[in-house]
C-alpha cells in the first residue's frame, strides 16, 4: 500500500513539476503574454484572499510536502534483506536465500533428460517448502513421467541439501521444443 501511495506521489509531483516548467519556458520565451502574467502575479501578491492566491498556496504546500516525502525515502536506510528461510540449530542460525533453494531445484531438475528452459519459484509456508517448476519438454518422452522424475528429483534434493521439507513441488510444462529444419548446403 505505501509504495502504491509513493507511486501516486511521483506521480502527482512529476505532474506538477512538469507544469510549473512548461510555464517557466513558456514564459521565457515570451509566449505567455505579459499581460497574463502582470494579473496572474498582481492576484497573488494583492492584500486580499484571491483564488489564485489559494491555488498557489495550495500547490506549494502540497509540492513542499510530497518533497519532504521523497527527501526521507531518499536518505532513510533500507531494511530489507534477500528473502531468506531461517533455521536454528545447536550451534547458532541458519540463513539460507530463497534463491538459493531455487537454483538447486533448477539443479535438481537440469539433470533429467528431455527438459530445457527451466524456471523456479519457491513459496514458504507452515508446512515446508512449495516449489514451482516451468520448462519446455522435448516433446519425445512421456510428459506424466518426466515431470514425476523432475519432482521426485527436486523434493529429494533440496530436502537432501537444506534439511527443509519440501511439501509440494507443482512443474508446469509450458511448451515443447520446436524443432525447427536444418538445411545442409552443397558445395559442388
């Protein structure tokens, strides 16, 4: 929710700036006419409380506060870290990367034959590891046990390697490889 707010507000501030720019130049060049200006400039500065004094009031209050805003997210320190599964042991803590555990699936599963352009996602939840598998098939053996053999593959080796239970491993066969013709040319 707060990025989708900090989104608003660059946007809003973008807009703003943009416009005050496209003034500024428009100005310069001459191209607002002076009279314009002289009105515009006399509405804001006269002693009572115009519209355009309430605008321009307005706009910079909300432009000095949308800076104000941005100039924290800039300075503030970042506490995010890699998304990672932690584990305690007799010895300490245990860290290790979501994408850690991703690539060894990917491992796991390069090794059967028949699968090429593999993807991983791995989701943790209560009841261990869920790991998603996309891959094109070669389109040559039987799709119901190469993908067995890759999830078998993939529970036994991550849960092998990172002590983690892997509660389901769910492969998703996108496409087949296409093989496209190869022509040999003659040298005569």
């Amino acid at each position: 929710m707060v990025k989708l707010l900090d989104r608003l507000l660059l946007f809003l501030f973008s807009l703003a700036i943009m416009f005050l720019s496209a003034i500024a130049v428009l100005t310069a060049f001459q191209l607002i006419p002076m009279r314009s200006t002289d009105y515009f400039l006399q509405d804001v500065f006269d002693s009572g409380f115009t519209v355009s004094k309430a605008w321009v009031i307005g706009a910079g209050i909300v432009i000095f506060l949308i800076s104000i805003r941005f100039f924290y997210i800039s300075v503030r320190r970042s506490r995010t870290q890699a998304p990672s599964i932690d584990q305690r042991s007799e010895y300490g803590d245990i860290r290790i990367s979501v994408e850690t555990v991703e690539n060894l699936a990917l491992k796991a599963a390069g090794r059967s034959r028949g699968v090429r352009d593999l993807r991983a996602r791995v989701k943790v939840s209560e009841a261990g590891l869920e790991i998603g598998i996309r891959t094109v098939v070669d389109g040559e053996s039987s799709i119901p046990e190469l993908t067995e053999e890759i999830q078998s593959a993939i529970k036994n080796h991550v849960e092998e390697i990172t002590g983690i239970p892997v509660s389901g491993v769910s492969v998703y066969v996108a496409n087949i490889v296409q093989n496209t013709p190869t022509f040999k040319s003659r040298v005569e």
